[in-house]
C-alpha cells in the first residue's frame, strides 16, 4: 500500500525510525543470536534494555529522586482500580476530577471501593471545557485528587496542573505522557497506558513518589501492590519485554528530536494547524471545545452536516488518511496527532480538509 | 553472531518461521499500511489478527463448546491471585497438588483469600515426584483443584491429568501448554504464561469453561473479573495486540508442523535425546527427578562436581548453547526445549554433553 497517515487514537502510529531499527533487530539483537522476545528477562541483555529504557525516561521527565518508575501490565484500566486500592490507606474518601468519559470510569471503579467526591465536572456541557480550579469543591481529607490530563474521546486537555493543597496529586496522563513538558515534582503519581506516546499496547509506565508506597489494602493481590513491583523493580514477575523494549526506542528517538521540550512545540504546532483548519472552514468543520482546552493530542471535530461524515472519511482514505472517525461515544471525527505524527501528515489532513470542504461547502 | 541455540525458560526461543514473518511485516501489514503495533484494536485488520488467533488455537487444542478463550495481561502471577477470587463463589476451600515453587506460589496467594487444602506434595523428595492420585487428601466441597502440569524450575512434569471428581479441575499449563495433546473438556479452567510456548511475555492465555463464570468476588476488581474480558471478547480494554499477533503466528506454525500431536511427538524425542545424554553419562551428569516425571520441556540435571558448573556454561556458550543455567531457586543446569527449539539444537546439545563429560570426566 502507498504511504498512510494513520491517525488512531491508540494504539496509534510510531516513530518510523523505530519501527525500522525493530525489524532490523527482530532475528538478532546487537549481536546476541535473540530476538529481544527470546530473551530471558533476567538475562544481561534484557536487563540492559529496561535499565536503559528508565534511564532514559527519568532524563527526559526529569524525574526527580524519591521517586520509582514502573512498567505494568493491564492498561490505564486496571490503574482505576489500583490507584484507590494502593493510596486509600486509612483515608476514607477520595476527590476526582469529572472531564470526560474516562475520568469517569476513574469514578466509578474508585467507588466500588470508597465515598468519591466529585470535586468539579464540566458534563453540563458535554464536557467543551475544564472547570476552573477556584470552583473546585475539594475535600482536604481526600486520600489524593485524581484527574485525566487528556481525555481521548472527547478532545479536552488540561492546560494547567492543579495545585496539591498537600493532597497527592494523581494524573491518568495516558494520552499526553510525553507530549509536553510536567514537573512531575508536583505529582503523587503519574500512569500512562502506553499505546499513544510510548509505544505498543501491553505497557503501562507509572511513576510514584515512594512515601505514597506501602498504603495497599491488606487483601490486596500481589501483583496490585506498587510495592511489590517497586521492590523488584518492575521484576517482581516476567514484565511485558517486548513493549518495554519499543518504549525505550521511542525514548531514544525522543532525545534524538530535543526531548520533551522539543515535541511539545513540534506538538503545539501540530494541532494549531488542524484548529485553524477548522476555524477557517466558516462552520463547515466545528468542534464544541471550549479553545483553551483544545486537546493537542486528539482534535475531535463534527461536520456541519453529518450526512456528509461516510464520503469524509472515504476521501480521506483514498487520499492516505486513516482512522479519521470519533469514538462511538461521541461520534464525528478525531484526529489524534501523537509524538510520532510527523507535522508532513497533518498538513496532509488539513490540506484536504480544506479541499473536502470546498467541495462539499 | 553466529547461530545460537537458546535454551531460556521464557522468554524463549520462537520458531524462525514466526519471527522472519514479523520481521518482514513489522512496517505494512497486509498492505494496509501499518505496523499491527499502530493498528487501532477495535480497527478491523486487528479483529481479523484476534479473530484468527483464537480460531487457530480452539482448532489447535480441539477447544469444545462452552468453553471461553481469554488473552489477558500480568502473567501466571496474576492467575494466582485471579483463580481464586473469580471461582471460590460460596465455597471456603480450595484444592492445590504442591509440585514446586510454582505450585507453592499458587498456594501462598490463595490462602490470602481462602482456606487451601494441600491434597498432596512432593517436597519430602525435593519435588523429584507427583504423589499417586490414590494417596491425595481432596476436600469434596472445594471450589477446585489446581495443579501445575509442568513445573518449569524443577523439571517436574504430569504425566496423567488429575480425576475431577465433581471439582471444577484447574491447571497452570505455563511451560506445557501445546506441546502435547490435551482434553480440554476435563478441565474447568486452563492458563498459561505466553513467554515458553505461545509467544511473547505480556501475555496469558486462558480457557474457561462458561458454567464458571459470574462466581466473582462482588468487590473485585473490574478487570480481575473473567466475565468482563469474557463478555467483551477480550476487548474489554486495550489487549497486548502485537503479543497477540505474535502468538497468532506461532499458532499457524503449528498447525503448518502437525498441529499438537505433531509437537507431542517431536517433544518426546527431544527430550529423549537429553535424558539418554544424562543416563549414558555413567554419572557424570545427573537428575533428581524421578523417571516417570521427567519433563520434556526443561530438562533439570547437575553435574557430579558443582565446581564444574562455569566451565560447562561457558564452554557451551561457546559452541552457541545458551542460557543453561538453572534457576537460582534450584542451581545446576536447565536446558528448555519447548516447541521452538528445532531438534538439531537438542542433538547439539546432547553432543556437547558427551563432549564435555569424556573431556573433564
């Protein structure tokens, strides 16, 4: 097939470079006779691999000390369990920020286990934009305060970090981990299903200030507990080899490309194309978020006619353009334009968004 | 490097076949422009790779009506945690066979959640046996009985599979899973690591059957509970989809090389080869493991002196035989010969072997 610009929201498109440095090194890694999915994980060769793959990560984050880095299994998904069941401790009570579909399904799994307080929500409208901080209805016993810095589905960003207020702060940064510079000094934890900035799906990197460990429910498995995990160095059992290995490519890649630092402009840069497109088509494209909260990651649109969604999406194909439709949950269109979409296929989009609308207008 | 055999308990060799054909569709898959690692999971190329994975391995092991296939995350280790919560339901006991240091770590988890009733154990022999069904103590009234067919640290290995007596039978089949033939339709419930015989780690493969379903822990945690991934097809979330494809592969080599029955037979030369290179030896090299439960997917033994040991790992290295080393737990050597290893690098080991003793014998 000719070349695509694959715009999925995850998992989603990776760095070509490390694709192609993957296949070069599929039947034998630097000279070992393994592919990296043959290798033990307790081997020298795979200890190499994660070592650097952290290293690596703590540079780009800045990661200060004092905090340990993980790489997990089950998603984002089973973080909305762990979160609670590991920070609770003897708290009875936590506070979430309500933006969007997952932060509440953050809600809803947190409640099988203790009151959640729902400190602010922007659902009234359709959540277009994130409740500003001072209207926050906070709990100063919260065992932490959760929010989701990216909603996926529905297109909303956080533009700013909320303040702890000595309450942990806790982030699903899934969709925008390492997509913009974070001081993550101001973070109790940090969780990021990898399959949108990171690398394959499988993996999940978190990152948690150590005095936030040892807090786990009592009959809490095992595998749930961050300590078991942080005491092993996320060894404790076989982790995910094959995605760590990809991540820790990405990071490579990412240093190479300046760093968190330089994709958050080549990101901010990214996006502004698209939002122009859709503010210069005179209502033929529209999306309802509010501009502050435009998502960088996930531009989520709507056609003024929605008749019109199926030959948008054909053409799109036709010219290169894939995986261009919204989520069942909201419908429309999304562009997700992580790291990895080179500036090249956004302009691509927005060059043919121009024209589809022109023709259709 | 020149060629290598790689001896590692798992991660482990994959078949050549499998790993060439993920090399050269690692940027396109298909035509469709993709990496399978950039393909949306709900997109329909993945459907098709989930879809034909699933259908290959209910082909492969004959999988009956009623039963459920899972791929899911976090390893053996979270089945431990996992098959007790989802099955105790009503009940306060559960039945484990104690083969091993798989087999204890099944037992310490799920006695976090229930009384455990250890039918049977071999630890007065160092695990060198699998106690006569005849003598176990089983608890009518248990949830189940769990055992481990192939203890991957000890070399122990079933050679029957355990009467069910009205018990639902549950097996970890990590180190043996398709690599013999397996009636399925006696067990209530199967899981396996993917790391030894089905492809890369991050990812388990379970078999359960339906009537099973819906016995969970009303406070588990959503993505603990098999129903969720069983009424979602395994889509509940993001699944580990290039492992998945990757498994699908090794799934369609298989069937290429006889299916099961195909694999039975070749194990048991294999392992042949191993346990006549150690019996000829005259006692140079030596097993704990009595006869009849020899396992044929690692090969346990020690040499006479232990002071030889480096020597051994080091002069095989040399002649590209890799990862012998035993488990820490255990020591000596361990040699594992799942599906993958191609019988000429069992026969070059076995001449090595030969090699070695007549050297420093």
């Amino acid at each position: 097939m000719a070349k695509v610009y694959n715009f999925s929201a995850g998992p989603a498109v990776l760095p070509h470079e490390v694709l192609a440095q993957a296949q070069s090194e599929m039947l034998d890694w630097h000279g070992s006779g393994m592919s990296v999915m043959e290798m033990s994980h307790r081997g020298k060769e795979f200890m190499e691999i994660i070592h650097d793959a952290e290293h690596d990560l703590r540079e780009l984050m800045h990661v200060p000390a004092g905090y340990k880095v993980l790489f997990l299994q089950g998603g984002a998904s089973m973080q909305f369990s762990m979160v609670p069941l590991n920070l609770l401790g003897d708290k009875q009570s936590v506070d979430i920020v309500n933006t969007g579909h997952w932060s509440k399904l953050a809600v809803k799994e947190a409640r099988r286990y203790c009151h959640v307080n729902v400190v602010a929500s922007s659902e009234d409208r359709n959540f277009a934009y994130v409740p500003a901080e001072d209207t926050w209805q906070r709990d100063p016993n919260a065992a932490y305060l959760h929010y989701t810095s990216n909603e996926t589905i529905g297109g909303l960003q956080f533009p700013f970090v909320p303040a702890d207020q000595g309450v942990p702060l806790v982030c699903d940064m899934s969709s925008d981990f390492l997509s913009r510079e974070v001081d993550v000094s101001k973070f109790g934890l940090i969780y990021a299903g990898a399959q949108k900035n990171i690398g394959p799906s499988g993996l999940v990197v978190l990152l948690v200030r150590e005095d936030l460990l040892g807090r786990a429910r009592a009959d809490l498995p095992t595998m749930l507990n961050y300590q078991t995990h942080a005491a092993a160095d996320s060894m404790y059992n076989t982790p995910a080899t094959y995605p760590i290995y990809i991540a820790g490519l990405v990071f490579k890649w990412l240093k190479q490309l300046g760093g968190v630092k330089g994709m958050e402009s080549r990101n901010a840069e990214k996006a502004g194309l698209l939002y122009h497109a859709i503010e210069a088509s005179e209502g033929f494209y529209h999306t309802h978020i509010d501009a502050p909260f435009r998502s960088r990651m996930n531009v989520v649109f709507r056609l003024k006619d929605d008749a019109l969604e199926e030959s948008f999406l054909m053409e799109a194909r036709k010219n290169g353009l894939i995986q261009l439709k919204g989520h069942r949950v909201v419908g429309g269109m999304r562009a997700s334009i992580y790291n990895a979409m080179p500036i090249e296929g956004v302009k691509a989009l927005a060059n043919f968004m121009q024209d589809f609308a022109r023709q259709h207008g």
